[in-house]
C-alpha cells in the first residue's frame, strides 16, 4: 500500500481518483482548495491548501509523509477563464507541486497533461497520421494547452536536474465521471447522450473520452509499475472505442477538412486516440465503454413519430 497526496481532489476527475485509489487499498490524501463531500464518503484525508503558495504546498507534502503524489490540480477546462489566467495559474501549480513534491523527498510523481496539447481543433490542423499516440508532435492553439504542455516540459527540467525522484505523465482523453452516465451534465454542459446524438459536439475532441473510473485503474497500475518502467514516460489514457455512433473514419473527415485518407485507417468506432502503450508498457486497458455504461434513454423516440 502507498499514501498517495491527488491534489485537485475535489474535482471531477480527482474525486473518482481518490475513491478508486482508496478502493485499491491506497492510503490517499486529498489536496484541494475546498473540500469536497463525496471524499467524505471515502476512507481519504482532505487538507484545504492553497497550491500555488510553492513552500506551503512542499512543507504541506513533506508532512503528509506520501510515497507518491498525482498532480491534477488546474483550471481544468479550455477558454474558462482569461487564457492569460489560465496559463499563469497552471503553470504556477505545476511549478509548485511539481518542484515541492521533489523538495518533499517524494519518490514517485505522476502529473496530468492533456491531449490537447496536439493542438487539434485549430484551423487547418491536420496530423501526420492516425491514430494520435504519444508520437504524435505536440501543437498548443490555446493557453489551456499550452499550460498542460508546460506540466510536461516542467517534469522534463525536474528530471534534468537529476535526484531519486521517479515521473511518469498522462494525458487522460475527454473525462466522464459516473453520475454523468445517468444524466447529469458533462464539463461542456452537454449529458453523453447529447454529445452522441449530435456527432458536431464531440467532433472538437475528435470523439475521445475515457471514464474517470478507467483513470483511477490506470492510475493505480502505474503507481505500482513506476519502479520498473523507463523514467519521465507519457500515456495516453482513453476508451477502447470513441464517443461515436458512426464509424470514425465517415465522421472525422466531416469535421476535419482534407482527412480522409488520414482517416480511413480507422476501422469501425476505433477510437481516434491510441493507448496502445499503456497496454504495452504497463498492461492496462480500460474496462467502461459508452455502450455499456450509457443509462437507457427515459424517452425513446417512438418509430415514425415527429422528433
């Protein structure tokens, strides 16, 4: 078992983070601004902590005593704040968990990147092929991934400046928490449902998602492969399948001009977005698909009846 410190506990990820980790017999203690109630409900520690105060937040994890800290913490949606808020606030908590978890003494750091870094959705971005992997060159269009490409490149200085310390990055594709399979709204205010009957709102993530449960599986898995994995290495972390109804390789080139023959090497709803090397390096694969996890509709369309 490893005391694990998640900051950004409390939010919609960290929240399913910290029960998950905590149901694999972690000893998790949550860092956040504000507690939340849901972690009450866990066997987890919460300490309200403002994280961008880099020495309170390094005395806080030296005194939490943890084997390994999972950064998430951030203003975690695109354009939902000023982009010059946005990146100067993502950064600064990098810096400072980042940077005091290795003052801390903390031997294992996973940090949240993002798949946004590649830059799709800019005008005229096409890749070099699908599906993206961790190969695929990272091209920031918005401050949001720019801050999560500086997590990147922060854990890549801390590395540099050598020490005992071990990291590992991720990039978790378009998060669904539990309740959001029944209804509730996800974090573009749209539910599931709504996002697969109309294809143009999950087309600017190009059809990626991952459950947040998936997350906290992969998550404890890497933990436990840290000590034996190459150091410093990034995962792609999303679903088996895409967020679609339709095959992706008829989808993509709707809403990406000039990807066809990029495009038709995906077969079926194959998603976009590979994670092959989670599976390679650490033997992980997501469990929770949309098709299964989905509640069914409360009101189905009735053949032939007006929509």
């Amino acid at each position: 078992m490893s005391r694990v410190v998640v900051t950004g506990g409390a939010g919609r990820l960290g929240r399913s983070l910290v029960a998950g980790l905590a149901d694999r017999g972690h000893d998790v203690v949550s860092f956040d601004r504000a507690a939340s109630d849901s972690v009450q409900l866990t066997d987890a520690e919460q300490r309200v902590i403002d994280l961008t105060d880099a020495d309170a937040t390094a005395r806080a994890l030296g005194d939490a005593k943890a084997d390994a800290v999972i950064h998430l913490a951030a203003i975690a949606v695109p354009f939902s704040a000023p982009e010059d808020v946005i990146l100067r606030t993502n950064a600064a908590l990098a810096m400072s968990v980042l940077g005091g978890a290795v003052r801390a003494g903390v031997g294992r750091v996973v940090a949240a990147s993002s798949p946004t870094v590649l830059g799709y959705g800019s005008p005229g971005w096409l890749p070099d092929r699908f599906p993206l992997d961790e190969q695929t060159a990272p091209r920031p269009s918005h401050a949001y991934a720019l801050s999560k490409l500086l997590v990147e490149q922060t854990v890549a200085m801390l590395r540099r400046q050598g020490g005992d310390t071990r990291f590992a990055l991720f990039r978790p594709c378009y998060v669904i928490a539990p309740e959001e399979w029944s209804g509730a709204p996800t974090q573009q205010g749209h539910t599931v449902r709504e996002r697969l009957d109309d294809p143009a709102l999950s087309a600017p993530a190009l059809f990626n998602y991952v459950d947040a449960r998936d997350v906290a599986g992969f998550a404890d898995t890497l933990l436990r492969a840290m000590p034996d994995i190459p150091d410093g290495e990034t995962f792609f972390v999303g679903a088996d399948d895409a967020l679609a109804r339709e095959p992706l390789a008829e989808l993509i080139p709707r809403f990406l001009p000039g990807s066809d023959e990029l495009a038709a090497v995906l077969t079926g709803t194959s998603p976009a977005f590979s994670n092959a090397k989670a599976h390679r390096l650490l033997g992980w694969r997501p469990v929770h698909s949309w098709r299964t996890a989905l509640a069914p509709d409360p009101h189905p369309q009735t053949p032939g009846a007006p929509a």
